[in-house]
C-alpha cells in the first residue's frame, strides 16, 4: 500500500523566536497537514524551569502563537505547541493558555477543539519509584536523586514520548497544548497517526524541531517544511533565500546530542547510522534508512531545579596595565580583605568569583592562551544565602577592589572603572538542575493526563 | 600540518543537556575529512589534553563517515546555569580544538 504524503510545517525552532511572514505564507500556501512548534529547551539553564518563568517574553509568543493557531484555523489543520512556556511545567502551560486565551477573544476565532497534555511529575509517584530502584541519573557527573534534593526542588516535570500527543490526535483534538515533551515527539506523534513508520517520523522531528537550522546558513527564525511518505522523508526550506544540502541535513543529525547517530528517547533508541540522505530536487533532501526500536524498559526523563543562593554582581572595566599584569593576584588578596572584613559571617555562607574577561573570563582555567590584553572586563559576584547577605558583601567587595592598594600601585584614585550607577546589581535566586534522571514507569500515558480545554 | 579550523567547514560546541559538552566537526570536502580521520591525532589523550579532562570525563569520540563529521563528548565540570558556570549554553568552548594541528 502506498501512503500517501503527509506535510509538516515547522514555522521556527522555538516558539517566540519569530520567523518571516513570507516564508510562513508559502509553506501554508504549500497545504501543511499539521503545524507543530517546539516551544522548549533547557539550554539556557534551569533557572526558568525552577523560577516557572518562560525562555521567551510574552510578546514574542503571542506574535507567533497569533500567526501559527491563525494559521491551522485558516487551513483547519492541527497545531501543536509542545514543550509550552519553555520548560512545560504547570505554570509554563498556564501562562501559554492565558495567551491562547487572549488571542481566541481578541481574533474572533471560531472554536477549537483543544486538549492539554499536562507533563508535571507529583513528588510522591517519583518517591514510589525511588524506593523500587526506578530512578537512576541520567549520567555519571549526576549524583543519584534523594529525598531532600527532591523537596527542595521547586516542581519536576518529564518528557513524554510521542504516545500521549497521538492519544490526542486520536481523540480528535485540533489544538495541543502539551507540556514537556522530548523535542521531536509532537512531529513523530503526527507522522503515526497519519499511518507512518515511527522511526522516519522521529528523525524528521529531530529535523523539524530546530526550523530551519538544519539550511545553509541554518537558522532557528525560519520556516521549513518535512514530507512523511513510504520509506523516506524530504524537507526543504520554505524561504526562496535560504539553501538545504545533503550535508546541511546530515550535519543536523549530530546536533545538540552526545552521539552522531544514536538518539535515546522516551521507550526508544533511534540508530540513524545506516542514513541516506540525497537530493530529490534543488533545496529538497530525502532521508531514508532512519531505524528505531523499543529500550529496555520505557523509562522518561525527569528535569527539576533548586534554588541554591542568592547572586549580586558588578561588572567593571579594568585598564591600568599594573593592575591588569597581576589582576589575579590582586582579587586574591581583595576577598581575603572582605572575608576579614565580615569574619562573624560563617565563610562557607557564602562565595566569591571573580571572571576576567580579556584573560580568561570564557575557558577559565581550560584557557591555553596566556596573552596579556591591554584592558579586562571584570564580572565579579557573590553567592550567599540570602539577598541581603550578597549584596552586603559585594558592596564591601566592591569598595575594597575600588580602592585596593596593591604592590606597585601608581594609580591611587580608584581600580576600577563601572560602566553604570549603581554599579551593584541583584541578580536574584540561583537555580541549578537537581533532578535529571530517569525513571521508569508502567505506560508511556501514565504522568501525562490529557484534559479538554476551552478557551471561552 | 595544518590547523584543525582549517581543514573543516565548522567547528562547534554546544550543550548536550545540562550535564555533556559536545563539540562537533564537519567537514565539506571528504578528502579533509579523511586526512583528519586517519591522522588519529584527534584521540583520548589529544582531548583529556586539551579540556584538562579527568579520567572518565570523556565518554565518546565518534567519526561519523555518512555526514563527514567527528563528535566528542564530555562531562561537564559544573552543570549549566549553576553556580560557577561559565558558559551556560556550552556554545564557546571549541576555541582549544580549532588549534589542534593536523599532519
């Protein structure tokens, strides 16, 4: 039996970045089965997962959500938003909805039969599972989850597989807010419920879920479109300007993953060793090969954070070449003052860095290169735990770095030069990802219940 | 010889999750890609050098002959986003491969 083609259109690798109105409009003119968005990442660290905040600002996403969900009401094809809000917790679902929401009354759009797919992991069921030796971490240099580090995390939520999204589709829902989600599960999810192999349909979600970085020059900010058939896929560019080559498509395999071929999901392991990749026609590549099968066990990815202090920085220019040569030494000597200077303060309370940008404020100590620059910017920072307790000692921090009298010293006015007033900024809380393991569970549905939604 | 950033099309680092650093080579002429491979200059000890890795911290160095590329992978020091943290995104961490030299 020959299937027949199913498009997806994937407007931008993260819902918010934005992408052209011209390439958007050709790939709806193209007919699109389905648009799909992957709003997530966890790259830029786990302070929006733990502070339930969102990795992109409200008007970015309403200015993308308005012209996808606008889009698939047009065509009166699905859209899935995966990932919402970033992270996908309860909050990030919540705030997405709440634009949704706006958006419907505002547009005047018809209804929409719309489903939530929540990703959020109860405490409890990820105790249950601790005891029973289902949760493991999700690498060495992560240390096994406990008890305490899981009450200090702030919510965990997992990333479901394609199995919750296609309940969804099944259940005939056109609208999919879905919390977190494994990057390429909502495409994969659309590719088998229109009668696809689950193994192409992965690996073009792993295409698909970056826009098009996967072009020359790739970007994030712009359309491209994927073709399910048979035994292949394609995917082209909807842009006029923007290029796809078999190298451009095969280099995106290795992406963001420790391995170039080999991809661990939610219950299954993708081999993609035995890839073709070829030219079907100009700026449109075909994939054939791609292979998959079930892991041992369905285990799902947990991601929490904690909050672990409570961060006030400075940032300053140095460009005396005195104090430059032994800048080092110099702050040394200055968190010894300030440590002296509070010495009723427990010293384990709180830390002190100091990043010399110029010399080696990127690589630190990996840094090979031992030039001497002829000025530094200099980001210095404590962590304490509280507020109050930071921004006390990185004002005296800064007043003794201000005014140090180093050896050698010829310029007595002041060693630092900041670039704004006040120079102390309170950064806030500091998070850090105390949960990323994986745990095992019974159904790939179990912790990602799917509840009907309405937006009047 | 000839330096490594010289002899590919990109050379890149980025974070693999959280806890990995993974950089990634590619290169658009086979012929380079084959000269980098069978140097085996890009090796265990030339990477634990070069990112003072500990024993243990590098988990993989895979050529990938389909895309014409090379991956190696590493544990991260200090998690993404964290205290002490550099560099959360792990995006500015190839500058030590770009030199490497290859015969």
């Amino acid at each position: 039996m020959i299937l027949k083609e199913t498009k997806i259109l994937a407007p931008c690798g993260i819902l918010g970045y934005g992408f052209p109105d011209t390439s958007f409009r050709r790939g709806l003119d193209d007919n699109p089965d389905a648009i799909i968005v992957d709003a997530g990442s966890t790259d830029a660290g786990p302070h929006k997962l733990g502070a339930k905040t969102a990795i992109v600002s409200r008007m970015a996403a309403k200015k993308d959500l308005k012209r996808i969900i606008g889009g698939g009401i047009e065509k009166r094809i699905p859209v899935i938003i995966s990932s919402a809000g970033g992270s996908g917790g309860k909050e990030h679902v919540e705030w997405t909805l709440s634009i949704v929401q706006e958006l419907f009354i505002e547009e005047n759009w018809p209804s929409v039969k719309t489903a939530v797919i929540w990703a959020d992991i109860p405490d409890k069921a990820i105790v249950d599972a601790m005891d029973k030796g289902h949760v493991i971490p999700m690498g060495e240099n992560i240390p096994p989850l406990t008890k305490e580090k899981l009450m200090q995390t702030t919510g965990v939520v997992a990333q479901m597989g394609y199995e919750p999204i296609l309940k969804a589709l099944e259940e005939g829902y056109q609208l999919l807010i879905v919390g977190r989600a494994y990057d390429p599960a909502p495409f994969a999810a659309l590719g088998v419920f229109k009668g696809h192999d689950l193994a192409l349909s992965y690996h073009l979600g792993k295409v698909l879920e970056c826009g098009a970085l996967s072009c020359d020059p790739g970007t994030t900010k712009d359309c491209m479109m994927g073709v399910l058939g048979d035994d292949y896929f394609d995917v082209y560019p909807t842009s006029q300007t923007r290029k796809c080559t078999t190298l451009s498509v095969a280099a995106h395999t290795f992406y963001e993953k420790d391995h170039p071929y080999i991809l661990h999901g939610p219950g299954c392991v993708m081999d993609l060793s035995m890839c073709t990749f070829k030219e079907v026609d100009k700026n449109r590549i075909r994939v054939q090969g791609s292979a998959i099968k079930p892991s041992d066990g369905y285990w799902i990815k947990l991601e929490g954070a904690r909050k672990v202090a409570y961060r006030t920085f400075v940032v300053a220019g140095v460009r005396d070449p005195l104090l430059i040569r032994k800048i080092k030494e110099v702050e040394v000597l200055v968190e010894e003052s300030v440590r002296e200077q509070y010495s009723e303060i427990d010293p384990s309370l709180y830390t002190i860095n100091f990043f010399n940008y110029g010399i080696d404020g990127v690589m630190g100590e990996l840094e090979p290169l031992k030039d001497v620059p002829h000025e530094v910017c200099v980001l210095f920072e404590v962590l304490a735990s509280t507020q109050e307790m930071a921004s006390a000692l990185c004002a005296s921090l800064r007043s003794t770095f201000m005014h140090y009298g180093y050896e050698g010293r010829k310029s007595t006015a002041g060693n630092l030069a900041f670039p704004y007033a006040p120079s102390d900024v309170e950064f806030g809380a500091v998070y850090e990802f105390s949960v990323y393991h994986l745990m095992k569970v019974d159904s790939p549905l179990a912790f990602f219940p799917i509840e009907e939604w309405h937006a009047r | 010889m000839e330096r490594l950033v010289d002899l590919a099309k990109m050379i890149r680092s980025k974070n693999s999750g959280p806890f990995l650093i993974t950089l990634d080579v590619l290169f658009s002429e086979e012929k380079n890609y084959r000269r980098v491979k069978e140097s085996g200059v890009i090796n265990k000890e030339t990477i634990e050098k070069a990112y003072h890795l500990s024993p243990g911290q590098l988990l993989d160095i895979v050529f990938f002959d389909s895309a014409l590329g090379v991956k190696i992978t590493y544990e991260r020091s200090i998690s993404s986003g964290t205290i002490g943290d550099r560099d959360v995104y792990g995006a500015q961490q190839h500058g030590p491969l770009m030199e490497i030299l290859i015969p």
